[in-house]
C-alpha cells in the first residue's frame, strides 16, 4: 500500500497552511497599524512563490517515519513552518550576500530600499532596507516557530522531535555564518575543499534534505534505526543537491538559472569546485585564478578561461563523480529502505530531480 | 507569606541558566568546526551583562500568577529564553539603526566588521559585519525558542502561554517596524504623537513589561480575571519605563547614561515628546525644529535651543506628567492586586526603579 502523498496535494495543503497562517499575522497587524501591512505583505508575496523542497521532505520524513497525514493534519503546519524558516533565511540572506534579486524579483530588503527611495523618505535608504529586511527575516521566523508550535501533532514535545527541531535551526545559522567566513578569510587551497565541504554541509544539506527529513520522520514516529536509516538516504542526497547547485552556480545556462554565466566565479565564491581545481593548477596558475576569482573588474574572457580550467584540471569531472557517487550513495540507502514500490518510484524520480535538474 | 523570589536570586539563577545554554551551544559548535566559536563567543560576551528587567518581570509573574518556582526550576529557562529574545533584538537593532556600541561596548556587528578589517580580510569588512551580526541575532533568536521549548514547564502547551508568547515575539517585530518607518515617513505633527506612542507602547511598553508579566504569569496559571489585573498594572508601567527613557534621551546626564547629551535630537528621533513639542510651537519655529531635528550638521547650540524649547513651552513638563499618570494608574492596579506585604513593598521599589531612573 502506497503511504506518500503525491507531491501536488503536499503542495496545495502547505501552501493553504503559508497562507492561513500569514493572513492570521496580517489580520493582527492591521489591529495594530494599517502601516504595518508594509511589513507583512512583501512577505506574503515572498513566501506565495518557492519549490517547497524542505516543505515536501519534511512531509515525506513524516510519512516515511509512520506519520498518517490525514489523522494528523497538522503535518500541514509543520512542513509551512519549515518554508517560513526557509524565507526568514533567504531575506536575510539576501541581505548578508547584498544581492538585489530573488527568484527573479527585488529581494525582500531592496523592495523596502526601493519604496523609501521613490517616496523621498528622510535618512539612508540602502539603511532603511536593510532595517525593514532584517525585521522581516526575524518576523519570518518568529511566525516558523507559532505555527510550528500550534501544529498540534501528537509528538510534537518529545525529546527526539524537540532535538531534531534545534539542530535544524541551529546548524542553518552556524553554515551560513561558515559560509562568509570562508569568503572573507585567507584559506589554503589545500583546506579549502574541506572547509567548503563544511559550508555545504551544514548550510546546505543538512538544512535543505537531512534535517526537514528527520524532523518529519521524529513526528512520525521513527525509531532511532529508522531516523538512522533515513540519515543514510537524506544526508548524500542533500550533499548531491548542492554540489549541483554549486556546479551550475558557474557552468549553468543562464536562459534556465536566471542568472548570469559563471555567476559564483563573479562572486568569488569559494566551493569545493574550485577548491577541486585550485589544487591541481600549476602554483602561477592557481594563484591568478585565486586572485582573479570574485574580482571587480573580471572580465567574461577571464571568466571563460576559469571555466576551461576547471574542464582541462580535470576538477569538472571529478566535481561530477562526487555528485554521482552522493546519489549513488543516496540511492542505495532508499533501496534498504521496506516502501511500496509506488513510493519508492517516487522518491527515485525526486532524487533525479535534485540532483541531476539545470536550474 | 511571601512568594516573590528577590531580585538577586532570580538573576543568579537567570545567568546560570543563560551561560549553560550557551555552553551546550558553544560545544555543539565546537564539534561542527572551530570557526564557530567566532559566532558564540560574542554572543556569550554580549548576553553576560544586561539589566535582566525582562527576566525578572517574567519571573515575578510566573509567581504572581501563582507558579512556584521551586516546584518548577524551568522558570530559570523561561526568563533566560526571554533575555535571548531580548539580545537578538539589541543586536539586530544596533545594524538597523547604525549603532556602533551597546552597554559600552562595540556593538555584535561592529565587532565582527572591526575583526575583519583588522585581519585584512578580503571583501567589504561593513557588510562582513553586518552580515555576520545578523547571524548572530538570528542565532538568539533560535537559542531562544530552544531554551524556552525545554524549559519543562507544566503549562508550556496550554493555549494561553501559546498565545503569549506568540504575541511577544510578534508585536515587537512589528514595533521595530513602526519604529524605523515613522522615524523615516513624513508625519504631521499632529499624528506624530500617536504614531510614537503606537511605538512606545509595542516596541517598549509590552514588550518590556507587559509581555513578559503576563508570559510568566499565563505558566504560573493565571487565570483571565487575574491575567487582566496583571496587563493594568503592566501597561503603564512599560508606558512609564519607555517615556522615561525618551526623556533621558534629551536630557539624560552623559554622565551616567553613557550616551551624548541630547542623544535623540542628534539621531532626529521623532518621540512623543519632540511630537508634544512640535504642537505647542508657533509655525515658524516648527518646522525650524523638525527640520534641524537629527540633521547631520547640528550644532550643540540647536540642541541646547531645542531643549529649552521643550521647557519654555511646557512639553517636558506635559510629559512628566504623563509619567506621573502611567505611574499613578501602575501602582494603582498593583494596590488591587492581592499580594502579602512584603512583595508589595517590593514591587512598588521595582517600580520607581523603572520610572524614577537616571539611566
């Protein structure tokens, strides 16, 4: 007998859940102030759009770990609970990164930047935005944790739901603050893969498939062998999320990512990609790359010559055996696991999905 | 008999609660990696002092509202939740109002970006710090829920001490929004002191002493009559305590509130005061004073004519009176309130303290 809910009707029930709940907030808002609408309603519109990966994981977690959705309907809450944390990191994301878009619209804080600036507001309006995003990030936040808390699961106080729901928060922040830590400071190519490892561990995998994974399974009702079990499939499966992500961070097709080519060489950004390349350039070679990578004048023939780097060092190829060793890795552990073979169908297509997607 | 617990033993116990929190979060930290004690350790420092008025308050109202905080140690935690609630405010509020100190300190963010720039790292050392500030508050923000869902209180899940909390959190986030609007919005100056007062009363009133009395009192057990007794009595009080404050900052001492003289002239912050101000003037003088209000060129000269402004035209002492009023109606619920004498004694000390400070 099939136990997963199909991916749509996950969906339109977690997105009833966002919905309702930030209606509620904006309800209470308006008590307070009809200005504090500006506050509420670009998170509204935020958080309407999204892939609900982490809302999805952490329904399926819940059904794979013994949960019946439909007796507790609650696991509604708990997965818009898990995209409301999602948003708050995403806004203050934006902020940390200083990038102006998301999801091909102004970021949450430039919007705020951008209706101080037209309305000729007194003081900074890059300060004035970022002010209004971080209180929207922390608002985010703060509304992931009441509708997590009025979920109403049966499970919901138990110490391996409770320890799982803090390790999720918790490690987000210590690898997103890894992350730009590893931007800024001075790192030897040799620890540089480790350290990016690091980064796309705790920031990356762990937060967007291992952890909404275990959670859901925790208000499940998994036992310690079953959240091992699952560990074994969420933990490979969230690294070969992000290696793809970082991949296509540089060689993705910007008619599909919406970004520009080679963005993340831009950026500067340090990823075990070019950790894996730095290590195999010759010394003068690697320290042009080093010095050239994120710099404000790189031009798209340095970017373009990167790029040509990372396929001649080999570091390409080896980037894609290590994403196609996590799935491989990811795929056997979903094969230990006793499912319906409709469910196991479906876990397999969504494996494909994270891991070998273009955007 | 007495039932409240006194000030040093709650604050004794607040801090061991706080430091041990923070310890378990620095040794998960430490085993993720040992850049993340970079994140902590200014977190542990920062949350070391403070004035503790919340988590008293909290405490006091778990036993107002008739908890025994022997029977029911994680009281401790509760109050120690609130005073990390509190730092992810400060900290986050130090980046949106560009405020390099705190409590005499350099301020979360500032230290970070000051760490940066003496280390040489690469990048924008300002939105380094920023970045890593904001991190920081988040980190708080989530210790917070931690430390507060652990606490093992008997009435953490009733509907009531649900509700609290939720509104806490909440309303503060939307104060800090009103907050930086009005100070950015044109308002006229008839609306100004409504718009300040809505500020006052969900940035600062409730958030610092009707929240966190009625939190602690809903898991104490209170029930509704007594929940209302408690909000007429905390009101005003947090109306007394944040109008005070405003006072102090225009005419604090610099001496013992460690900030310039005329603090909030120079920083134009549009209060119920400058709003009581502005409505007595003549046009002219008026708009000199809302114009010069926070400009960057202000003389110590305006600011002196400023002040003598809010005498001459009886708005300080309007808004002594004010204080008076909200004091009057706080310690005239606390007269209702059935309380053995010496708690009595106690918190009509603990109100003057709030009211009647210098600093």
């Amino acid at each position: 007998m099939s136990r997963l809910t199909p991916p749509a009707a996950v969906i339109e029930r977690v997105d009833a859940a966002l919905a309702e709940s930030l209606s509620a907030a904006a309800d209470s808002f308006a008590a307070i102030s009809p200005s504090a609408a500006e506050l509420i309603d670009p998170i509204r519109e935020f958080t309407a759009k999204g892939k609900r990966i982490r809302a999805l994981i952490t329904w399926w977690g819940f059904e794979l770990g013994g949960g019946d959705a439909a007796a507790e309907p609650g696991i509604a809450r708990v997965a818009a609970s898990v995209e409301l944390l999602h948003a708050a990191a995403l806004i203050h994301d934006d902020i940390i990164d200083d990038s102006d878009t998301r999801r091909g619209r102004p970021a949450v804080h430039a919007a705020h930047r951008t209706a101080h600036a037209e309305r000729g507001w007194a003081g900074d309006a890059a300060l004035y935005g970022t002010g209004a995003g971080i209180i929207a990030g922390d608002l985010c936040l703060s509304l992931s944790e009441e509708i997590y808390s009025s979920a109403g699961l049966s499970r919901l106080a138990e110490p391996e739901a409770v320890r799982r729901h803090d390790d999720f928060r918790r490690e987000v922040m210590v690898g997103q603050f890894l992350d730009i830590r590893l931007q800024a400071a001075p790192v030897e190519p040799a620890d540089l893969i480790d350290r990016a490892r690091e980064v796309l561990t705790y920031k990356s995998a762990k937060y967007s498939v291992e952890h909404p994974l275990l959670l859901g399974a925790a208000l499940g009702g998994a036992d310690e062998d079953q959240l091992a079990a699952l560990a074994e499939f969420g933990l490979p499966l969230g690294r070969a999320f992000q290696l793809r992500d970082d991949e296509l961070g540089v060689f993705g097709d910007p008619q599909v990512t919406g970004k520009p080519a080679g963005d993340d060489l831009r950026q500067g950004k340090k990823t075990v990609l070019v950790g894996s390349a730095l290590t195999r350039l010759d010394p003068d070679t690697a320290a042009w790359f080093a010095e050239r990578l994120g710099a404000a004048d790189l031009t798209d023939a340095e970017i373009g010559r990167m790029e040509e780097l990372l396929i001649s060092t080999g570091a390409l190829a080896a980037f894609e055996e290590q994403i196609d060793a996590e799935t491989t890795r990811a795929e056997s552990a979903l094969a230990e696991l006793p499912l319906a073979a409709t469910d196991r169908a479906l876990l397999e297509a969504y494996i494909l999905r994270l891991t070998r997607r273009a955007a």
